[in-house]
C-alpha cells in the first residue's frame, strides 16, 4: 500500500474513532469548535486506549488495528502504582497522524476477586470480535451492572472506567505547538477555565516541564449518563488532553515519547468527582 492511501485510510478510522469519542463526550466537540472558532486548525498529538492485560484483549487487540496503516511500537511505560503497563504507537509514514497510546490493567496482579468479576464476564466474550475492523469503536464488551462498577470502583478507577466504557477513544489530544494564537501550555488552560471547562489538577494543572521535552493538560472527564441493568447513572466519560512538546537533541526535532509521571496524573482525568 502506498503511503498516500495508507494515509487517507488512517483518516477515515481516525474520524470514526473522533465520532464515537465525541457521542460519549460531546463537550469534547465543543472544545475542539472553540479552538476552530479562534482561526486554529487543530493537530493531534495522540489518541489513547485502554484495556485489560488477557488473553483476548491486552494491547495487542488494539495495536493490531493500527500496524496495517505503518504504525511502529515506540515506547514502553510502566505505572506500577496503578499496576498498568503501557505502550505508544508512531506512524513511520505520515508524522501528522497521532501517535497511539495503549495501555493495559496488569489483571493478574489484582485480588481474586476483580479477577473474577473480568473472567467470567469474558467467558462469553467471542475472541475473533478483537479481530473486526469496528473493534476499536464496539465499546463496553460487558453486561453492564452499576453494582459490579461500584465493586470495581474501590480497587480500580480504571478497572471500573473499562468495564462501562471499553472500546473507545478514552481522550484526544491538541498539539499545543500545531497552535498558531497559543504557545504556552498556561495560555491553552487559561483560555479553556475563561470558557469554564475544568481541568484535572492532580500533580498540578501542567504535567512535566520543559526539561522533560513534554508539558501536559487535561480537561476533568466529561459525565455521562449511562444504562445500566440497575438503571441510568452519571459516570464520567473520556476528556480532552493538551500537549506542549520540545525540541531534544542537535537534530532540534520535537520529543515523541511520554514521561511517566506525568501520564500517571493524566489517568487521574476520569476519576470519579466527590
Ligand atoms: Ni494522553
């Protein structure tokens, strides 16, 4: 396949995934529009991903999707906190696509009892489905009841977000530098409270610093009202990331990868608010 079409199917998928991304999370759309409205055609730095550490799942579900349209394992991220691994994609033939982050609950390292909720619910699950080409956007891949997320909830706020949301975009993020009227990560934020969107202030509004290559903002998980067997709840969904990064080593290109620490905060977006 030749680069010019691997491209333009890379945009189709990407604008399938922004589809299904902006049903869950419609104020992500009016994030993007405000930004469009100032004169900014927007970039994206990368699109993330979560899922379960399983034979049926575990990153390569996801990252099997993207290989056929020259995307390259890059970088390896461990969150031993969080017990979540995590990869990034990069597309060795077009540099504007985004890059992809994929991470993973480490499932075995969990009590037996979280273990369970998971094994059982993807008994049934039928392992080919990871294999379609409308996986990446099938959503949640579980029955779901608001009981077992409350379980889930206590052990693992990501756990409890895989369980209702699944396959899809957990959040898009803005290249800061792709910006013609914002440099600064500050004015990005600023600019987003003005329009009273809140950000995620874990580990500080900006995550990493200029010497680390990588500055980063979240908006706090948008809310959802979501089925379940029980009834509908208020859950929160996927945010919106902002990205500032910078120039390393004498080539001057810009840094790809992600900084840990920083990540680790990010993931903090979907919590559940008191
Ligand atoms: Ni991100």
């Amino acid at each position: 396949m030749d680069a010019k079409l691997i491209s333009e199917k890379a945009e189709v998928l990407f604008q399938k995934i922004w589809n299904q991304y902006i049903s869950l999370a419609p104020q992500a759309e009016q994030v993007k529009t405000l930004f469009e409205k100032t004169g900014e055609s927007s970039i994206n730095d990368h699109v993330a991903y979560r899922t379960l550490r399983h034979p049926k799942l575990g990153i390569q579900s996801i990252a099997r999707h993207f290989e056929p349209l020259g995307y390259d394992y890059k970088g390896e991220y461990h969150f031993d906190e969080k017990k979540l691994f995590a990869i990034h994609l990069e597309n060795q033939w077009d540099p504007t696509l985004p890059k992809i982050f994929i991470s993973e609950l480490k499932l075995e390292e969990f009590p037996e009892d979280l273990k369970k909720i998971f094994k059982t619910s993807l008994e049934s699950f039928d392992s080919q489905l990871a294999y379609q080409e409308d996986f990446l956007t099938s959503g949640s891949l579980f029955e779901k009841s608001f009981k077992t997320y409350k379980e889930l909830l206590k052990v693992s706020e990501y756990a409890a977000w895989f369980y209702v949301y699944g396959m899809c975009a957990n959040h898009f993020t803005l290249l800061i530098n792709s910006l013609k009227n914002f440099n600064e990560i500050k004015e990005v934020n600023l600019f987003l409270k003005e329009n009273n969107f809140d950000l995620n202030d874990s580990g500080g509004e900006i995550k990493g610093t200029p010497d680390q290559f990588l500055e980063q903002s979240s908006t706090k998980a948008f809310q959802l009202d979501v089925d379940f067997l029980e009834g509908t709840y208020k859950v929160p969904s996927c945010y919106y990331e902002f990205a500032k990064r910078y120039p390393r080593g004498s080539s001057g290109d810009l840094f790809q990868g992600f900084i840990t620490g920083s990540a680790d905060k990010i993931f903090e977006s979907t919590d559940v608010q008191d």
